[in-house]
C-alpha cells in the first residue's frame, strides 16, 4: 500500500474489511450468524484462552472469531473504523449509549465508591446516577460548569479516597454548558493513589466523533449514544465505549457477560452511517450557523444557548478553542413566557419534528423540562437552567432556509 496516513473519512468506506475474505464483495456482508465454525479443536482451545485472558496474544496472533456476544466481524470493522476518529486504542459497540453508560460504571464502581459527575447530564444518565446507583451503595456528587478544581475538590473533602470516575457530558445535554477537561484530568489525578485510579469518562455524544476528541484532552473513557450523529438516521439505537486497551479490555470483559454487545445488523447499519459522518455533520453544522442567527434576532426569543455565540474573553469561550472545533449543531433557547408558550411553539412546527433524540438527518425539536430532563431534580433543573421556557433543537441537513421558515412561522403563532 502506501505510507500515507489517510484522514479518518478516507477510510470510513474501507478500513479493517478484507474483500477476500468474502466471495470480493466491496461491501462488508451482514454477519448475521449467532457462532463461528472452529477448523479444529487446537483452534478453538486457543481462541478462548485469548478471549477469556488466560494468555497474552502471540505477536501477529488475531482473536479468532467465537461467538457473536464476544466477537462478529460487522461489530469488530465498526469498532476499528471508530477508533479512527478518536484515535482509541480499542471501542466497543453496544444496543444503546445507556448501556455502553451503564457498564462502564458498574466495571469502574464499587459499593460504597463515589463519582463525581458534571451537571446537567442527559435525563437517562441522570436517572441511573440519581436512582439505579444508590441501590448498589454508590454515590453520585455533581459539580457545575462555572466550579474550578478546587471547588470541586472541596464536594468530597475528607472522602477523598471513595472517589473512582469523574464523569463528565461536555456540551451538556440540553444547556450546552461546557466543562474543561484539562481540570477534570486535574481532579481525578488528584484523588488517584498508587493503589487507586480514578478514571475520567466523558460523554462525547453532542459532538463526537468528529468535532471533539476527549482522549487527547486527557480522558480515560469515551461514551456514545450512536444512535445520535454516528448512526445519524433515527433508524437505530447503539453506544459506544473507546479508549486505551487497559480500560478497554474491563469495559469488553463485563459486556461479554452483560450481553448487552449491539447486533450485526446494527452494527452493519452504523458503518453504512460512518460512510456519510463528516458530510452530514459538517452540513448540520453550517446550517446551524443560520439557525442561530435567526433565532438571536427575533423578538420572541429570550436567551439563545449555542456554542458559536459565546462571548469573547469568557471562561467558557476558552475552553470552547480550546477543546472543540465546530459549535455543532444542537441549539437551545428560551422563547418568551413559559411552558405554554414553547408547547404552542412545539405543536405548530410543519417541517420539524416534535420528537426527542438527536443528530439526524431531519431537525428535530423537544421540551427538555417535561420529555427528556422531567426526571431529573426540580432543583437542578432550576439550577441549570433547564426551565419550562426552554425549547432544544437538532438541527438536520434540510436546506437551511425552509428550517429557519419552519420556525418562523411557528414562533408567529406563540
Ligand atoms: C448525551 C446523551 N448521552 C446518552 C444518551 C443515551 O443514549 P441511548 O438513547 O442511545 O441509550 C443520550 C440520549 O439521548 C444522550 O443525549
């Protein structure tokens, strides 16, 4: 081949798939099969001894496939392509980003452990915190995007040692808060021992895997729903794990025996996405520029939360340079009057639709106070601003004149 080391959209079409292997199809097939035929005993002895860690790999030496809960090759192409874009040692693709979540904090916490987790996060996350969490002795303490290290610190002064993951969502779903993975690095060093690693995870969903990479700003553990821009079709529900393979082989361990891996058919469905990545997210990106512009104009609009406005010199406008580069194509807003001012705004969009999740192709809208965020506490959701006047979009590839049209018209009607 070639020294050139192509960019990662170069190889969204090809990486990790061997033509040969498959009667030449330029396509990986859909390896829709639940087990794998081993051409020997010896083989299948030496595939499990790798798989279940009994040994180290020979160099050279590939995990052979088993069985489609540990291993199927539409799950393993997948994987490698996405560790392309977060430059991962390894990734692991599971049935939705809840359970790539949840496993990761059941491998890294214990009874009696603590996380520490930025506020707000998405309402499911915030629920298994909050109220699945504690059921198993484990404690979360969040912290806000305006609390420096030792702010921070001082949360879990004299239970320093119970803490083991900072986990952090940045932007923060739905206020786009952002949070500087340099100081949550900072945090999770501080309260790591000889004995003890604190590891830092971040949700990467509202911007990844394109527009910013939390591994090289110091994080452990990437998360994904891929059911937002990865899969990108509101066709499919999946997550994913990435990372170094230290974590990773935790992080594979435990879904191997969860079970809770996605299936070939989703993971042949999310390479077909990867194909379109850059070119959907780049088009949802510059049709939001105009969203944004519109909506900080009309006299409606109260407050417009979107990260290619933030203010010059603010805390939050350096770690915006410093860590992204797109302000993406989620925006919130709070419109004029309350709760039923939005719903009105809500019921009379033509184009858009009334819908929660994100990252589509088609721009959708939704009220975080009641539908995505209404489990989450009265009091953070007053502290974060997640009011009954706040509106969240996902902006889509249509032509960004007929969304812009769309609201207009649905503002008009408020
Ligand atoms: C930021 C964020 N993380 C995680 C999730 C959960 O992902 P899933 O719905 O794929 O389980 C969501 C879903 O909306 C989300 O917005």
């Amino acid at each position: 081949m070639t020294n050139r080391e192509f960019h990662p959209e170069s190889l969204m079409m090809t990486h990790g798939y061997k033509p040969e292997l498959s009667e030449g199809a330029i396509k990986c097939p859909i390896f829709q099969t639940s087990t794998f035929v081993f051409k020997s005993a010896e083989e299948g002895k030496a595939f499990f001894e790798v798989a279940y860690g009994q040994r180290e790999k020979e160099p050279n030496e590939e995990l052979g496939l088993i069985y489609s809960r540990l291993n199927n090759p539409d799950l393993q192409i997948l994987e490698e392509r996405l560790c392309l874009w977060d430059g991962a040692d390894e990734c692991a693709v599971f049935e939705s980003g809840m359970s790539a979540i949840s496993t990761v904090m059941l491998e890294f916490l214990r009874p009696g452990d603590i996380m520490l987790y930025s506020k707000p996060v998405y309402g499911g996350t915030d629920h298994f915190v909050n109220k699945v969490l504690p059921q198993y002795g484990i404690k979360g303490i969040g912290f806000t995007s305006t609390q420096e290290k030792d702010e921070i610190l001082s949360l879990v002064k004299d239970q320093e040692d119970k803490v083991k993951m900072v986990y952090v969502e940045t932007p923060a779903n739905p206020t786009n808060a952002l949070f500087d993975l340099e100081i949550c690095r900072a945090v999770a060093d501080s309260l790591s021992t000889s004995e003890k690693e604190v590891v830092v995870c971040v949700d990467n969903t509202y911007m990844g895997p394109l527009w910013q990479h939390p591994l090289k700003h110091g994080a452990d553990l990437v998360v994904y729903s891929a059911t937002k821009y990865i899969g990108g079709h509101s066709d499919l529900i999946a997550g994913a794990v990435l990372g170094k393979s230290k974590h990773m082989v935790r992080v594979r361990t435990l879904r191997t025996f969860l079970g809770n891996m996605a299936g070939p058919w989703t993971g042949w469905l999310l390479m077909r996405s990867l194909e379109t990545l850059k070119v959907r997210m780049t088009q949802q990106a510059s049709n939001t520029v105009e969203v944004a512009k519109f909506l900080e104009a009309h006299p409606k609009v109260e407050k417009v939360y979107y990260l290619g406005n933030l203010e010059e010199g603010s805390r939050q406008h350096a770690i915006f340079k410093k860590q992204l580069t797109s302000a993406g194509a989620m925006i919130s807003f709070d419109i004029k009057g309350g709760e039923k001012e939005a719903f009105k705004f809500l019921n009379c969009l033509k184009l858009m639709k009334l819908a929660v999740s994100l990252g589509s192709t088609e721009s959708l809208a939704e009220h975080p106070a009641t539908m995505t965020h209404s489990d989450v506490s009265a009091e953070d959701r007053a502290l974060l601003g997640i009011s009954e006047k706040l509106v969240r979009l996902s902006i889509g590839v249509e032509h960004f004149n007929d969304i812009i049209w769309d609201i207009e018209q649905a503002l008009e009607k408020v």
